[in-house]
C-alpha cells in the first residue's frame, strides 16, 4: 500500500513508505489524493510534466505535494497517477496523469514541515507528513 492516514491532533497527517525515495514521492502524492478524494468529472484529460526544486529530501517532498495541490485548485483537475522521471536530491521531475473535476470543495490548504522528517528503516524510507485543513 505504501501509505496509512495517522492520528493529528489539529489536522490531518499520513505515514509514508517507500524502498527509495522516488517511491516516496508517488506514494505520497497518492497518500494525499486518500484523505481528499474529489469526484472526477470526465474523462482523462492530460499527462502534464512537472519540475520541482527543494533545498533538501524533505523540502523536496513539501514542495512536490504543494505543486500537485495546486495543479489541482488553479486547474480544477485531480491527479491520479504519478511517475517520477528524474531525481535526485534537489530536483525532481514527472508525470502526472490529470482528470477535470469540481476542486471547489477542497479541504488541504497546504502541506507543511511540521515534524517532517525522512527516515531510513530496513524497507526503505518512511515519513510521516501533516497537511493543513
């Protein structure tokens, strides 16, 4: 699965597996299309590629479910399917395969540094990660 929605206090938050941190990174993105799942309203409508900067892994992380989120409210589209081309530490980029749908009812304002912290373990990488609601 890759993923399990975890007890916050204020907002919501999710842990995050993955054997490498590209893996990481999908998972996460379908992490987040789990707790704020729209109804899509038509047919697939466009692979779009996207580029994302960060400073560090976990900034990397933060800013790549930030561009998915706004992918989706500036474009009213949900993203379903994700594939990381290119990465390294600092850059990433992929493909996101988008649907058009009704985002008006949004409840992720933003995801956030708070706690965030990628770790090793002996599958992979985890993560825990809070999202603003």
């Amino acid at each position: 699965m890759g993923f399990e929605e975890i007890d916050h206090t204020a907002d919501r938050a999710f842990r995050v597996t993955g054997r490498d941190m590209a893996s990481l990174l999908e998972n996460a993105a379908r992490a987040m299309q789990a707790l704020d799942r729209p109804r899509p309203a038509g047919e697939p409508s466009a692979t779009r590629e996207v580029e994302v900067e960060g400073v560090d892994r976990e900034s990397l992380l933060v800013n790549w479910l930030n561009e998915i989120l706004y992918l989706e409210q500036a474009h009213r589209l949900v993203c379903e399917r994700f594939q990381i081309c290119e990465f390294t530490n600092h850059h990433l980029r992929a493909r996101i395969e988008t649907r058009e749908c009704d985002r008006s009812y949004t409840h992720i304002k933003a995801v956030t540094f708070h706690n965030l912290r990628i770790r090793e373990n002996s599958d992979g990488l985890e993560a825990e990660v809070v999202v603003d609601v």
